[in-house]
C-alpha cells in the first residue's frame, strides 16, 4: 500500500528561511497523475510515519484541488500545514470544507498574491499565509525600505507581518522583509542577486563551518565526522582539495576525495590551515541559505544513486552535486574550477558536462526543487527511476534536515 501511493505521485521541495537566515521548514509539492485518483490520506499516513517532533516541518502543498479537498475533509489535527491555493476557493465545496478543517483544528496556510487578499471571515480560517508580490507591491515596499523607518508614512508598507512571502527577486526587498516588516519566511532565496552583491572581493567559506571544523579538531571527533563537516560548505571543500593538492604541500599523490585529503594532510597541519582561514572567512548571513541549498542538493543527489552503489562512488556523487554550482560562486566557468584538481572524470562529466553514472541523480536532484512534476517524470523515464525510490529518498532526506529551534526564555 505504501509503495503505491508513494509510486503513483511526484513530489517536489523548496525550502522556507527564516529572519535568521535558516531553514524554518519546507513547502512539499504534491501532484498525481492525470486522471487517476491519489489515495491523499495515505501519504499523510506515510509521512506521519516517518516524521518526529525534531524533523523538517513540512508544508504541504497540493498541486491538484481533489488532493486538497480529501485533506481537508479527512486530515487529522496533528496532519503538516496545508497549504490552500486562493483561486480554489471560488468553489463553495472546497470553502465548506476548509471551514470545517479549521474547526478540527488543521493548520491551514492561504497561498494567493498580496494585492488580493481574503475577506476577513475566509482569512480567519487560516494560521498564517503564503504571498506573493506583484510589481506595484515590490516597488512600494522597496520604496519603504530606503526610508528612516521614523519617515514611513503610515499604511506605506505593503508588507505584514507574520505572513511568508514568494517571489523576492532582490536582497534588498528580502532584507526588508525579513528584517524590517517581521515576515515568517521566504519561500524563494535571490541567489544571483546576493552573490552579485558580495563580489567582487572572492567569497570565502563559511565562518561558523570553518569554527566547528576547529571545535571538531580540539574535540578528537572521527574522521567521519571531518568529512561530514567539510562536506557542509562547497567552497570549503574546493578550498580545502585546491591546498592538499598544491605544490606547497608536496604530496606525492593527486587527492581526489574529501576523505584522502584528511589522511593525508594530518590534522595538526589542516587546524593550521583553518586558524588562517578564520580571519578571512564569509560571515555574510545571507550568504548561508545559498550554502544550505547546494549541500541539500548534494545529500539529495547521493540518496538517489544506485542503492548498490559503494561508498566511494556515493562519495564522488556527492563531490559532484556539491560542485556543480561552484561556478557561480567563484564567478568563472565550472570547468575551469575543477581542473584545478584531480577528480574522476565520473565527478567531471557528471558536473560540467551532464554525463556519465553521475549525470542522472545530480539532474533528479535538481528538478526535484520546485514544483516542475513534468521535468521529474521525464527523468524518471528517461533514466528508468522508480517513482516510489525518488519519492522515499526526498522524504528521508527532508526528515533529516536540522531545523534550528529557539531556545527557551
């Protein structure tokens, strides 16, 4: 039963980032195939299965009216928010059984634009919302955001409180947003545009990664646990590969792996490294959602591949997805970047050139961050995926993420 539920659907993820800059949970799209039914309660049941009180939040975010009416009409109180698409709405059967939803207690979230809100009575049935901008609302509240805060004019932020947002095409609207009209969360992140506004000086690793790298090192923790912090922020894994493979060091080997490198430097020399690396290291906030996205596609890539698979090809897989974006980062082309070391060609072609073993789960990996079920069923037939195997690696990678949790007063 599971397996047929969890093979007759596609699903899709995108995260949502708090004020702080951190995963606050994650919008899970839901679709199924055309014309057939979707036993909708039963992936409830799945995840709940599968879900605990430290595990992702999860938004879940049906892209088809008959999933959303079977949750609303069935779901338990302690089901995820459910997301409720607004142009829904205009059906009075599927209004009806939000209402009765939200009397049992289902946290329900209203998805719709800015500029047309709900009537108060419909907006009374629903925790918080999901909004999107249009030109004139961005404008307004970009407009906002230049001024003293003691010189807004009342009723001149067009952003509320408390409510996520879709969409922010710019760092400075995400700032005031998050920062400065207390939004709940973003459900895009402006990648380009904050990279664009942290060149040109060339973008270092992350502070707190290099820090618990270090803490790591005092704390004589396992190798295994060097490698899964290394592994935690792209550049430091380029920067770390580019040192052990430079003349400087005088290895007599090429490094290939996160892992050969740390046996080989000594962690005397790597803690070395990384006190010098300290000074210089990105403590850009913004900077860390960009981070967190590429090491989730990385995890998700490397869930994907063969089950029978070793553990050094799930190792290069992981390389592969975790680089494969570093041109963005380093500003100059991919295949440059990773010429500087002596990867397999299976990480090469799979990065770069989209082919080899690698290509076909680092491209799942990508399609599954939205909604595009059309791009996730074309791989799946293309690269003879399982739809139940793609789906339980997406939710086993989902359930592990670490969601910070605020401290008690």
């Amino acid at each position: 039963m599971v397996q047929s539920v969890l093979g007759s659907l596609f699903l899709g993820y995108r995260p949502l980032w708090n004020a702080a800059r951190r995963l606050a949970g994650v919008q899970l799209f839901v679709q199924g195939d055309a014309g057939i039914a979707v036993d909708a309660l039963h992936l409830l049941r799945t995840i709940g299965e599968l879900w605990s009180a430290s595990s992702t939040p999860l938004l879940l975010a049906p892209r088809s009216p008959d999933i959303l009416a079977d949750w609303l009409a069935h779901a338990p109180a302690g089901a995820p928010a459910i997301e409720v698409t607004a142009a829904w709405l205009a059906d009075p059967a599927l209004l009806e059984r939000a209402r009765g939803a939200h009397r049992r207690g289902l946290k329900l979230v209203w998805r719709g634009p800015l500029s047309r809100l709900p009537e108060p009575e419909v907006a009374g049935l629903f925790e918080t919302s999901l909004l999107s901008l249009d030109s004139g609302d961005a404008m307004a509240a970009l407009q906002v955001a230049r001024l003293p805060r003691t010189q807004v004019p009342p009723g001149a932020n067009p952003i509320i409180a408390g409510q996520m947002y879709e969409g922010v095409a710019s760092r400075t609207l995400l700032s005031h947003c998050l920062d400065g009209s207390g939004a709940l969360a973003l459900a895009d992140w402006p990648t380009d545009e904050v990279l664009h506004g942290l060149r040109p000086p060339p973008l270092q690793p992350s502070h707190e990664v290099v820090l618990r790298f270090l803490k790591a090192i005092d704390e004589e923790q396992s190798i295994d646990g060097f490698e899964q912090i290394l592994g935690e922020d792209p550049l430091l894994a380029y920067r770390f590969m580019v040192h052990t493979n430079s003349a400087a060091l005088g290895l007599r080997t090429g490094v290939d792996s996160l892992r050969r490198g740390l046996l080989m430097m000594g962690f005397s020399a790597i803690g070395r490294w990384l006190g010098e690396l300290l000074p210089l290291a990105n403590t850009e906030q913004d900077f860390r959602p960009i981070r967190e996205s590429m090491v989730l596609r990385a995890r998700l890539a490397q869930q994907l591949i063969d089950a029978g698979a070793g553990k050094e090809l799930r190792s290069e897989m992981y390389l592969c997805a975790l680089f494969s974006r570093l041109d963005a980062l380093l500003d100059e082309p991919l295949s440059v970047a990773l010429r500087r070391l002596p990867l397999s060609g299976r990480v090469y072609d799979g990065a770069v050139q989209r082919t080899g073993p690698y290509a076909p789960s680092l491209e799942m990996a990508l399609a599954l961050e939205g909604d595009d079920t059309a791009a996730v069923q074309q791989l799946c037939e293309a690269h003879d995926f399982d739809r139940e195997q793609v789906n339980r690696s997406l939710l086993h990678v989902l359930r592990t993420l670490v969601v910070p949790r605020p401290h008690p007063a």
